[in-house]
C-alpha cells in the first residue's frame, strides 16, 4: 500500500546529478581540455611578458628615423688596397655605387659596410676578369700552335700581304685582325693567305707595269700583333 505521508526527494541541483549541494570546501574542477584558460578573453596583467615579434615585424624605429645622407656614403667609399692592390688603374664604379644608395638607406645599411660591400663587389668582379682572360688566352694559345704547324714562315709572308691589301695598316680592322683571335684561326688566316696570294700576284703584273708591290705590317711575319 503506498504511503502518502512519504516526503519526496528533493529534485537534484542543475549540475549535482544525486541532488546534493556542492561542499564549501570541495576542490575546484578541472577544466577540460579545450576550455578557455585563465585570462582569456580579458585585459592581459600589468606583469605579463612583451610579446615577442614575429618575423617580418617592423624593428622600433622603422619608418620614424631618419635614413643616413648620400653624402655620408659617398664620403665612405674608399678603395681597400689591401683587397684590391695599388694599381691604379683599378678603381671602385662611383657612379655604379652612388645608384646603390637609396636601396642601402632603404634597408639602414651603415656607410662602413656599404663600402666593404662595394669593394668586396670589386674583389670578386676583378678575379672573374682574371680567370675570363686566363681562358681566353688558354684557347688563342691552342689556336696559335695549330695555325703555325699548319702554316710556313713563307706563308705568313703572304697572310701579312693579304692582310694589309685589304685592311689599311694601321686601321682598326688591321688592328682587331692582329689583336684577337681572327689571327690565330686557321680558316680565316686560310682566306688572308688566299687573298695574300691574289694580292701579290696583282702587285707583280702591276711592278711589270710600273705599279707597286705591298711591304706587309712590322708586327711580325705570323699575322699577330706582340701583345699575344
């Protein structure tokens, strides 16, 4: 028989599945992973670290001091001796460093290593001219030896002749012939011994009639000039 004077139980707390009250001394829960920590969402404390800047963040000062003067640059570029000899001839590109300067201003370059730049700049240019030339007189060489097992000292005779019929003695092509390659080749002094030939033989029919013969170029009886 059910008892009507029985007092129910009281319905449970939101949050207390058995209906108890929470103690005054029971532990504070554990947050589950994902739930926001302390602080989120709130005004960060007066004794929290600086954030450190990610990379690419603008450096304090950017966009607020003033970049070094061009003549501050110019005032540094001085040859290093050290790096680059004391030849004279070899000198730092001004004009070539002047039109550099707004990109090291740009990027606050100090005017002490803008010119350690430039002359390391003309270091390496100048060793690229060296080992360019040493290859390039490797190759003329090579040409040379084969031109002259190819050719007699008689032959050469009638290169020079050829050459100078046709080019002025003296001129530029003359000079570009006997200062370059084009008077190692085999096949163009092929064709100056050729023309040499016609050239010779048009002087003598023209000596049986009273003409002139050609002298050939002093710079020797090979077709090149004493630079090589």
């Amino acid at each position: 028989m059910e008892d009507n004077n029985r007092i129910p139980a009281p319905a449970a707390a939101p949050g207390n599945p058995d209906g108890r009250q929470p103690s005054e001394n029971a532990p504070e829960p554990k947050p589950f992973l994902g739930d926001p920590k302390p602080g989120d969402g709130q005004q960060p404390s007066e004794n929290a670290p600086e954030p450190k800047p990610f990379l690419g963040d603008p450096k304090p000062g950017d966009g607020g001091s003033t970049p070094t003067a061009a003549e501050d640059y110019e005032k540094a570029l001085v040859k290093d001796e050290a790096l680059l000899g004391n030849d004279g001839r070899i000198q730092l590109d001004a004009e070539l460093y002047k039109a550099c300067i707004p990109v090291m201003q740009k990027y606050g370059v100090p005017p002490e290593a803008a010119n350690a730049l430039a002359n390391a700049l003309a270091k390496a240019q100048l060793d690229d001219a060296k080992a360019r030339m040493a290859d390039r007189l490797d190759y003329f060489n090579r040409m040379k030896q084969e031109s002259l097992r190819t050719y007699t000292p008689a032959d050469f005779e009638t290169i020079n002749a050829g050459i100078d019929h046709w080019f002025k003695p003296g001129g530029v092509m003359n000079a570009v012939i006997r200062n370059s390659e084009l008077g190692a080749d085999s096949e163009f002094l092929a064709l100056m011994h050729h023309l040499g030939k016609a050239a010779r033989e048009d002087g003598a029919a023209g000596a049986a009639n009273g003409g002139g013969t050609a002298t050939g170029d002093p710079n020797g009886i090979d077709g090149l000039s004493k630079m090589w």
